[in-house]
C-alpha cells in the first residue's frame, strides 16, 4: 500500500493540507476543507464544488459546541444539486466533538461541478456550531 507523507502548502499554493501515497507515483491524497457555522435546531448545509475531477475517498468532521443529539450527512450532488451518492448518513458527533474520518473502502469518482454536501442538524441546547469538514481527495 505504501507509506503517507504529509505536506502543508502554503497560501501560495492555495493553503491545503496534502498527503503523498509512496509507492503510488503521481497519487496524491489531497484534504479540501472549510468551515461554516449551524445554528440551533436547525439542519445546516454546505457544498463544496469540484473544480477538478477528483476521486473522493472520505470525509472528517470536528465541530466546536457540539451537544449530545447533533448529527451529519454527507452526500455527493450533481450539477443540478440531485443527490447522486449519500455516502454517510445520520453520523452522531461524538462528546469530544468529532466523528470519526469516514473512508470509503473504494473511491468515488466525482466529475467536474459536482459537489460535496454537508447537511449538519444542531439539537439541543447550547451556542451555533462552529463546524470545520474536510473531504479527501485524490489528485
């Protein structure tokens, strides 16, 4: 399978986080992340649209004032937002926060323009989350 090098590029290189797969010349893992915020009892989404085909291999989350009861999905949508995958759905965030990364044992291809949906449900009580997601890619 090979070893993982990590690599930060820097905002001149458009500010991502990427791993090299050794033994897979030209196969990089490429984590394409933002941020966003989801107020109380509501369900939040967030795309983010692919300017390149790319073969999506997981997601992450971590989220900032979670409460027990909050949950996401993710999901990959056509040009049209028509879901064409659901990839994770109803995934519980657990008490620290986070969810475990979600690897799919085989990759999707994902064309040009498609997206990759966030849909993120506050319950509870407390403050608007603060959610940070990451796709991973590979390039």
């Amino acid at each position: 399978m090979g070893v993982v090098h990590n690599e930060w590029l820097g905002p001149e290189q458009g500010g991502r986080y990427v791993q090299h797969l050794s033994g897979t010349p030209g196969r990089k893992l490429v984590h394409r992340g933002y941020q966003f915020s989801a107020p109380i009892g509501t369900k939040t989404g967030n795309s983010y649209t692919f300017a390149q085909a790319r073969d999506l291999q997981g997601a992450g989350l971590e989220v900032y004032n979670s409460q027990p009861g909050d949950y996401v999905e993710f999901a990959v949508l056509d040009g049209s937002n028509n879901i064409v995958h659901q990839f994770a759905e109803t995934v519980y965030v657990g008490p620290d926060g986070k969810i475990e990364p979600i690897i799919a044992a085989q990759a999707s291809s994902i064309p040009v323009g498609y997206k990759a949906r966030v849909e993120y449900t506050a319950t509870g009580s407390g403050s608007t989350r603060t959610v940070n997601v990451w796709f991973r890619t590979a390039a």
